[in-house]
C-alpha cells in the first residue's frame, strides 16, 4: 500500500509545481494586468456620460483607465491584439485598446507608427507589420 502512496505524492507536488509556474509566469501577470486595465476602462465607459465627446483621442487623454494601460509593457500588445480580434464590436473601447497597444508598440522602438481608423484597421495593419 505504501508504494503507491509515493508517487502519488510526487506526482501532486510535481501538479502544484507546474499550476504555481502557470499562474506566477510574467506572461499570465501580464495577461491578468491587461484584463484588469480593460474592466477598469469598461467601467469608466459606462458611467461616462452619453454624449461626453466623440473623439476617442480626447476620451483617452483625460481617461484615469486608460492610462492604467501605459504601466503595462510591449509584451501586452499581442494580449490586446487577441482582445480585439475576439470582441464582436467594434466601437470606442476596442478603439482605445488598439491606441493603448499602439501607444505599446511605438514607445518600445516601433519604427512605423500605424495610423488607423477603426480598432479592426489597426489590428489588420499590425498583423502585415509582423
């Protein structure tokens, strides 16, 4: 009976080993920060004002949740490409998470800053750029 009671030890401390490696890694804190900068935004959005401005640049300037977005690093562009390319809209917050990536991307040694009208012409340039 004792025998198999030690592997089955080893192979639960090997299972919290490699679950703690998962949920401690840089790219799962990094996904969990951007999850964090886009419910916070989609807080502020909704109790925004209707009507407040319809220039996402003006929003994005004096927006606290948006720049909870510039704390994160290059490694969140890919994140928030994923995010884009997922959301079924189209609108203001996909909008200010492709100016955030882009924000990301340009700062950190983008030599060709991507002009765009939509988050999805961002996200389709930032593909072929790749």
């Amino acid at each position: 009976m004792r025998a198999y009671k030690t592997p089955l030890a080893i192979l639960i401390l090997i299972a919290l080993a490699l679950g703690l490696a998962y949920f401690t890694s840089p790219a799962r804190r990094t996904t969990v920060r951007v999850d964090a900068a886009i419910k916070q935004l989609d807080r502020e959005i909704a109790k925004a004002p209707s009507g407040l401005t319809s220039n996402p640049y003006d929003y994005a300037r004096s927006s606290p949740a948006f720049h909870a977005f510039s704390s994160l690093d290059r490694s969140a562009v890919p994140i928030l490409a994923a995010r884009i390319a997922r959301s079924r809209q189209n609108g203001l917050r996909e909008y200010l998470w492709a100016l955030a990536a882009e924000n990301l991307r340009s700062d950190n040694g983008a030599k060709d800053r991507i002009s765009f009208s939509s988050a999805g012409d961002w996200l389709q340039q930032y593909y072929q750029h790749q």
